[in-house]
C-alpha cells in the first residue's frame, strides 16, 4: 500500500517511560497510512534497534545540572542538537511533529516551532515533566494521560486534553482467564528496567526467603540483568522454588496471563500496561525519579485502589508482609481487578486520530 504524503515526526527522550509510548504512536499511525520518522537519543536507540519504523539519532543534554562545568556541555550539547534538528525538518518536512517528553526531545520541538510546524507534547506522568513544562507555551496541544497532572498552570488549560494512555494495541486488547482462587500458589511477576532489575535482585531474594519460612508457596517469573542470572537461579534452586527469568521480553502478555500480582517501579507506562490487562500490582517507586513523579504516580493509582505502594525504603519492614497478607486472602487482589476494570485506554487512538486530523487540514 502506498504511504500517505502525510509524515508524521515522533521525538522522544531515550528511557523506556518515553520511547515505549513513542512505538505505541508510530505503529498506530504507520498501520493507518502515515509516513513515521521517530528522533531520539543513543539510549532511546537500544530500544528500538528491531524496529521496522525510520530512526533518526539526535543526542541532546539538560541544563538541568548542578555542576557549572556539565552546564556549560549541555548547553553546547543542546545547540548542536538544535541545529541537527534545524536539518532534519527541513529535509524532512512532517505535517506534524509529536514530542513524547524527555531532554532529547526538547531541540526538535523548538526547532519545529521556529519553522512553524505545528507540535503536540505527550504527558503520561502525574507530574508535568521539566522539558514539557518549558515547552508548553510553544506547543498547540498537549496531551495528558490522566486530567489530575500536577505542574500545568490554569492559562495553558485551553491546551490540555485527556487521551489516556498510548500503549500497544494488543495490551488494549488483551485478557486474562487466570483464576486467582483455584491455586494456594501465589505467582509473581517482577519487572523494572536496567536500574529496577539490578535493586530488585538485590533486594527481593530476602523476602522470598521470609516466603518460604513462613510456607508461602511461590511461583516467581523475574526480569534481571544478564550478570544477575547464575546468582539468581543457585539462591531459587536452593529454596525448591519454581521460577523463570528473563533478561528483556518483547512478548510481556506471555507472562501476564500467567501471573496473579506484578512488583514494579512506578512508571507510568508499565503502570499503564498493568492496569489495562487487569493486573495487580505492587508499586516501588524509584526513588531517585526527577521531582518523585514515580511516587506521585504509585501514590495516585494506590489512591485509585489499582494497586499497593511500597516505599524502596520500607521493602524489608512491609513487603513481606504484604505479600503475606495477599497470600491469605486473595480477595484482596480480587477487588483490585474490579476497580481496574473501571480503568480503560481503548479509545486512545481514536482520541489522537482525530486531533492529527484537526491539526493537518488547517
């Protein structure tokens, strides 16, 4: 089928929390026709190295810093990206250009101002991101996840709509038929990024071991990094338990339909993925996250009755304990499904669909 001449540009900091809403966008958009380019960062391009959509590497850096000198190489870091950014839209010429927040995003919005291409900004945290914050004046919309963010101020509410969360279409679509009563078994996902892997198969193994005095019957499915697998398997091997570990899984949903309760850190867009596929979760914020978003976000869907919060700080004193109390009564997860169930992104897309379109036929 022939692309639309209609080019799409995606621009989006290098985390997972923002290149994984990004994919989201660019395969919907790709599958209806659209020419996609995603801009992102060296960090962003580890995660998408597989992907059929055209990348674009444009590394920035954050004023954000503390030491004078690290100012200084950012700000350099910035105008070149800029320039790089002035190039690139020149020559590429979208109709319109998405910036999915985070540092690397922030050149290509502005230069896409500069040469008035019109821009949206994407916000799926609770907590106005600083690169979305300085864009906001500049940007013709921006999209929000939930309506409570914090950090928007009321004369830019005119620009602010609710679209919830970009995540795959298939986590849209997915269901789960696990039965949570029929087993004494509790099985636990684990999950988190590079930083979250390496805290968590740290921290957890200790609390699995609580389990097990206290005859928790646990079935354990854990993300971790390459260099943690050999220590990780020896410790679950001598606790006789039964266990599966993974490095990095495209395929997340096999594991969501075999589990019954997720730990996790508190990003928004694994939080999102969760919720949508009516998992349970337990929260753990990391603790360093810009400005604590993650624990605005844990404290948000706790709030929600979506899932539990644990503090990083508090894992040894309340995690087993927690996990205790779920084991025993399973209802407890139970009414955490039925409040999510009142949670649903299915219209995402038709919610973006409809603004590319007001914004392209003006």
């Amino acid at each position: 089928m022939k692309k639309s001449n209609k080019k799409i540009l995606i621009s989006t900091g290098g985390t997972g929390g923002h290149v994984f809403p990004a994919y989201s966008l660019a395969q919907y958009l790709a599958n209806q026709d659209y020419s996609i380019e995603i801009v992102t960062d060296a960090r962003g391009m580890k995660f998408l190295k597989n992907s059929k959509i055209n990348l674009k590497l444009i590394n920035s850096g954050t004023i954000f810093q503390k030491n004078p000198i690290k100012v200084i190489y950012s700000f350099l870091q910035i105008t070149f990206a800029l320039i790089k950014s002035f190039i690139l839209l020149i020559n590429s010429k979208p109709k319109l250009v998405f910036g999915m927040g985070g540092y690397s995003s922030f050149p290509v919005c502005l230069a896409a101002k500069l040469l008035r291409i019109p821009f949206i900004i994407y916000e799926n945290n609770l907590l106005l991101g600083k690169a979305n914050k300085f864009l906001l004046p500049f940007a013709n919309k921006i999209f929000v996840s939930y309506s409570d963010l914090e950090g928007l101020k009321s004369k830019y509410n005119f620009k602010k709509f609710e679209i919830g969360n970009l995540i795959r279409e298939k986590i849209l679509n997915f269901q789960s038929n696990k039965d949570l009563l029929k087993s004494d078994e509790l099985s636990v996902l684990i999950l988190g990024g590079s930083q979250a892997a390496k805290s968590f198969a740290e921290k957890l193994p200790k609390i699995v071991g609580q389990c097990i005095k206290e005859k928790i019957k646990l079935k354990l499915f854990q993300q971790c990094l390459h260099n943690q697998n050999l220590e990780l398997e020896k410790f679950y091997k001598s606790q006789n338990i039964e266990f599966e570990l993974f490095n990095f899984s495209e395929n997340i949903l096999d594991y969501f339909s075999k589990v019954d309760v997720a730990i996790t850190r508190a990003g928004s867009s694994m939080i999102a993925e969760l919720i949508n596929c009516n998992i349970p979760f337990i929260s753990i914020p990391f603790p360093y996250s810009a400005e604590k978003h993650q624990l605005k976000n844990a404290e948000y869907f706790e709030k929600k009755g979506y899932g539990f919060l644990v503090e990083e700080q508090d894992i040894e004193l309340k995690l087993f304990t927690l996990i205790k109390m779920i084991h025993k009564d399973k209802n407890l997860l139970t009414r955490i499904k039925e409040k999510q169930k009142n949670h649903s992104d299915k219209s995402v897309f038709k919610k973006v669909d409809m603004h590319i379109k007001e914004i392209t036929s003006e």
